[in-house]
C-alpha cells in the first residue's frame, strides 16, 4: 500500500515510439469507478492485477493505491464482472533523465487519444520535460481511466 504520486500530460508528438524501453499491451476494467474508490482488473501482456485506488488530492496529483498481482486466469475471468466500455492501450516506457514516462496510446472507443504520465517521490519533484510533452491534465476528471471506461474519448 502506498501513496501514488504522478503528473499526466498529453502528448504532441509519436516520436516516444523510437525512445521506448518497453512496450506493453495492457486491457483493463473496472469492477467500481466510483471516486472515493475504484477496483481496477488489468492484464499487462501475460499477467493479471487487481487494483484499488483512493481519492485523489484536492490538486490530483496523488491518491492512495494498493495492488495485487493474480493469475491471466483470474483477471479474464473478473474482467467479464467489469462495467462497460473495456480500455485497450498500448503501454511505451520512455526514459527521461532520471524518470520513466509512461505513455499510453489509447485504442478502440479511446483511439486519438494519447497521455503521458511520470511518478514521483514527492509532489514538488523536478523532472526533465521531453519536447513531446504537451498540455498538462493532471487532475483533469475526464482523463482518468476509470472515466475513459465510462465515457470514452470518442464520445467527447
């Protein structure tokens, strides 16, 4: 258990492509999406995560999260119990400085749509900024996952 810190942004540029270390494929659910707590089932490539996120800070920048891993087995099977509108991205892990972005290209009902995030130790952290960056969205309701699944990208 832990306090998740992290800034999102989007992003203006593909060009992250060629700078990523990894890529995954990542399809993900939500068994709740209600604020106060959402219970999220992801399968990253070949295995499966259950994980419960809290509120997020009044500046959106941090909230508490708890994950598991568990079996591909089980997450299929939760994933079936999930509310509409099922996220299916791909995942660049891009090295930045002395961080690791995350981008994530949407695809399906989020296709067109491409957010970056980085994790930090602490709210105020000074981090390099890659020219592809572009606006941030951090605490931005619409951007976060659980309400992409409610209301995807496409229907904006």
């Amino acid at each position: 258990m832990a306090i998740e810190i992290e800034r999102k942004f989007l992003v203006t540029r593909d060009v992250y492509k060629n700078e990523a270390i990894q890529k995954s494929r990542i399809i993900q659910g939500f068994l709740n999406t209600h604020p106060n707590r959402t219970v999220r089932v992801r399968i990253k490539n070949d295995r499966g995560f259950l994980t419960v996120k809290g509120l997020s800070s009044q500046n959106g920048l941090s909230r508490f999260e708890w994950e598991k891993e568990i079996s591909k087995q089980e997450a299929e099977s939760l994933l079936k119990l999930c509310e509409p509108f099922i996220i299916d991205k791909i995942r660049y892990e891009v090295q930045v400085g002395n961080h690791i972005f995350e981008i994530d290209e949407f695809l399906s009902e989020n296709q067109g749509l491409v957010v970056a995030e980085i994790e930090l130790k602490h709210e105020s952290e000074v981090f390099e900024k890659p020219y592809w960056l572009g606006e941030e969205v951090t605490g931005i309701e619409k951007y976060y996952n659980s309400c992409l699944s409610r209301t995807p990208f496409k229907h904006w």
